[in-house]
C-alpha cells in the first residue's frame, strides 16, 4: 500500500489567512467532525463549499444542526451533495478531508492544490501540551479516563480526535497550559506524515491487534500508520507501549512483539504496561492481582507505588486501560495516590460496556404468587466493539454467564479469538448464558465456526426488534422463587454499515429499543 507524504507545514500561515481563502470540506458526516470544519472555516471568514457522496437526505441531520445555529454566518456556504464536482477541488485553496477518504487514486483530492484535516490544522495552530492515544483495542476508554482524570486532577483539559470530538471546536480555548487528549486512529495519523506537526508530550499505544485489513490488506501497512504517532517526539516526551505478548499470529512478520519493535524505534524516553511485573529494571505499570481483585503498580525513575486499587467499570480490559490513565496522570503532576482516587470514581464511556437499563419482572408467571421472586436483566452497550477481540474482552467481563448478542458486517478479519471464548476452543473462557447473533458478513464467518462446535444460538435476526422480542419473551417465561439477575451485552465484534449510520447510532439504535421493548 503506497503512503502518501504531505508537505511539512500548512496550508496557513496563521488563522488569520483564512479569511476569503476557498475552502472544501470533503466529507460533512454525521458524527460532528464535518460540521465542526464548516462551522470554523465560516467563523474565520472563509468561503467554504461541503461536498460528500451522500444525499442532502443521508446528512439532513448535519445540515439542519448547521442551518439551526444562530452564531454560524451561513452565506458563504454552499452545499454540493450526492456526488463530487472536481472543480470544487481544483479551484479550492485547501480541501479538508474526511479521514476515512483514501487519498491514492482519488481523482479529486490528486487535484487539490493543498490538504489539510481538522486535526492537522488544530495541531498547526495550538500550543496545548498533546497527549496522544492510537491502538486497537482500547483507545477511546484510554483517552476518556485520562481526560477524566485530568479534570478530577483541576487541570483544564480537552479531549478530541476519532472519539468523534472534532479538536477545532476547542482549539482557541487552548494554550501551554491546557493539556489536549486526542484519539488518533491509523487513518488520522495517515493524514499526518510528512507535515512534522504532530510532538505528542505523552503517546500511548494500545493493544494491536488485526483491525481495518480490508482498507490496508496488511498488518504491516496498518501498524505503518500507528507509528507516525512517536515519530517526530525527543527524549523529553514519553512513549507509553505494550510489554506483553501479542496475541498469537497477529506480531510482527518479523518476529518479536509490536512494543518491542516500537520501543526500538522511538526517540522518546520509554516506559511499558503490562498485566504482570515488569522487570526490574523496567520503568512503566503493571498489574498485581491479590483475592480482592488487583492493584495497579508503577515504576519511574525517581517514584514508585500503588496508581490504581479499584474500578467500578467493569471488564479486565480496562484495568489496562484505566491504569495507563493513572500513568499519564502522574507523568503530568499527579500524585499517585491522587491518580487512585480520582480514577476509582471514573464511571467510563458510552458505548462501551455502558450500563443503561434493568428490566425486572415478577419470577411468578402468574405474578401473585406469595413470597414470589424477581427475575431482572441489566443492559450494556458495547457498541464501539467493532473488532471480534473486543467482543471477547466483552463476554468474559463480568465474571459470569451473560446473555451475549453479538455479529454485524465484516472488516475482513478472523472470528476465532470470538468463536473460541464462546465455547469453540477456550476452556478457561466463561461460556455465554445465550447466544444471539445480529445478521452480517462478519456473522455469516462466525457460524461455520459456532457450527463445527456445536454452540447453540439464536438468529441471525435481521433486526434488532426482532432480536430484542426474542430475548423479551425468553425473560418473561423465566420463574423464580428468589431475586435473580442476568445480564445482556451487546458487542458486535464488527461494524453494522448496512443496518446503521456507525456503531454510534447502532449503540443509540439498540438502547432505544431495549428501553421500549423492556419497559
């Protein structure tokens, strides 16, 4: 896969320079990144021109959020919807791209006269320190438990990037003071190399893992794109990487482990995470499981000490998470101590094994029966699990048997780190209470290997609605004599494109209807 090098600097010199410059935002969306570009590039004086290959219907939300906001002079807008006019680019001063836009082949953006991105343009013209989080699995838990803890910290902090927060709505609130949490994905740091103006003062990388391979056709082209992330840092930053193995197959074609090859590569001064003790002479965090649950431990040059004792969020997956968090936060000035408590209280995210409903009924069928009980499900979204590693992390993290819906559209990536904790192959996963799948390509790759192991499950169901029911009248039928609970997740472990606009409104989709159908 070719990777395009843009040239260092930016297209403006200073903010002031785009005012009558013509701008073209390629890609409006619906996710608040297209509208926050308009939006700032009308505030500056500029005359901008939204193009994207879907029709004024798809985006009718964007645009009527735009139309509706009165501090936003619209008259040097004009919308090109349902299809690109290449003079829209030829003409343009600089074009805005839309990450998810591939720039080898594209006739339209090979006629642009200068590229920019939302956030290439923040980190040009921002002087906030950069904390920079990119990886598989984990990132967007990562840069929310760090933005959290810098706020509980009294740090004015912000947070953007791939979390769907464009960086441009906060930029001229920021200074050398306010630290900047950004998520990057592969695709956001594509649009970065050559332009040098990316110095992240703190990166982490996340767990890799196979992701996005029917976009880069290679684990080596995927992980290319994730090491621009460290790429212009000094020995004055800090590059927080992974110590553990990789899981199997999924390394480097070269052997050894993705956190060695990068901690080989990095200028910054290097520190590790691990789910066991690192080494002696190893500086990072690592985690130290004890029968009450684990404490989260840490090794610095001139500190060390417990940096995390408990989670209320649940899942293994984001003691890692949370107690990478807890490291950026003492790197920034917090005492350890004061890093424990303030993330002890971080409630997570949306969208990722987010708590939001509990459906109860009476364990009576006929509900008048004396001393009768209580049959209840409580709900999770983990719709932002888009790769089947992620949804495995979600079937095992509670500790027991969970009600598991999970499937969806196929990104070209292999089930079997799913199929095996659903009971294929894995005999120290925890196997699901039931199983039901969402339809899909990624879905229709998951049922051979369910198939080949006799798991029993139900579907593929075309619709939530339908799945939702099922699930609805299994619940109703249960009784019990005594208070019982079970627990729903749903984790698709793939995208849902042809059901839903992203995994954001999928997530939203699904809390909707649990709450309707489960009233």
């Amino acid at each position: 896969m070719n990777q395009h090098i843009y040239p260092e600097g930016c297209a403006f010199g200073t903010i002031e320079d785009i005012k009558d410059k013509k701008v073209t935002v390629m890609g409006l969306g619906l996710n608040g990144g297209g509208e926050a570009t308009v939006k700032f590039f009308l505030k500056h004086g500029a005359y901008v021109t939204v193009t994207d290959m879907k029709t004024p219907e798809q985006l009718k939300p964007t645009i009527d959020s735009i139309a509706a906001d009165a501090s936003t002079d619209t008259s040097r807008l004009t919308y090109h919807l349902g299809s690109h006019i290449i003079e829209d680019f030829s003409n343009a001063d600089c074009v805005i791209k839309n990450p998810g836009v591939k720039y080898d082949g594209n006739i339209y953006l090979n006629a642009a006269k200068a590229i920019e991105t939302d956030i290439s343009i923040f980190l040009h013209f921002s002087r906030a320190p950069i904390i920079a989080v990119t990886g598989s699995k984990g990132k967007s838990s990562t840069v929310s438990a760090i933005h959290y803890g810098l706020q509980q910290a009294g740090f004015t902090a912000f947070l953007g990037g791939n979390i769907t927060v464009s960086p441009l709505t906060f930029l001229e609130q920021t200074n050398e003071t306010t630290p900047v949490v950004l998520e990057l994905s592969s695709w956001q740091l594509a649009d970065l190399r050559g332009r040098r103006a990316l110095k992240p003062r703190i990166a982490v990388i996340t767990k890799i893992v196979p992701d996005h391979q029917n976009w880069y056709g290679s684990m080596e082209s995927y992980v290319a794109d994730k090491r621009l992330i460290y790429a212009d840092q000094t020995a004055d930053d800090y590059t927080i990487l992974d110590a553990d193995d990789d899981e199997p197959g999924t390394g480097p074609a070269a052997g050894g482990t993705w956190g060695d090859l990068f901690a080989s590569e990095t200028k910054g001064t290097v520190l590790r995470y691990s789910k066991k003790p690192l080494p002696a002479a190893t500086y990072g965090a690592w985690q130290e499981p004890h029968e009450d649950g684990f404490s989260g431990r840490m090794r610095l040059p001139a500190q060390s000490g417990t940096i995390l004792s408990g989670l209320i969020v649940p899942g293994a997956h984001m003691r890692t998470n949370a107690l990478n968090a807890a490291l950026v936060l003492v790197l920034m000035g917090v005492a350890p101590e004061k890093a424990d408590a303030i993330l002890a209280r971080w409630p997570g995210i949306p969208h990722r094994l987010q708590y939001f409903h509990q459906y109860t009924h009476s364990g009576s069928k006929h509900g008048t029966a004396a001393g009768a009980g209580s049959y209840s499900i409580r709900f999770y979204n983990d719709s932002c699990a888009t790769v089947p590693e992620a949804a495995a992390a979600a079937s095992q993290a509670f500790g027991k048997p969970v009600i598991f819906i999970t499937g969806g559209t196929d990104k070209q990536l292999s089930f079997a780190p799913l199929a095996a904790v659903l009971g294929c192959n894995d005999a120290a996963a925890i196997p699901v209470k039931a199983l039901y799948l969402l339809a899909g390509t990624g879905t229709d790759k998951l049922t051979p290997l369910l198939d080949k192991e006799n798991i029993i499950y139900n579907g593929p169901y075309n619709s939530l609605d339908d799945l939702l029911q099922d699930i609805k009248d299994s619940a109703d039928a249960v009784c019990c004599s005594t208070e019982k609970t079970d627990i729903a997740v749903f984790s698709p472990g793939a995208t849902s494109f042809g059901m839903f606009a992203n995994e954001f409104d999928r997530g939203n989709q699904f809390m909707d209807k649990v709450r309707r159908i489960f009233s």
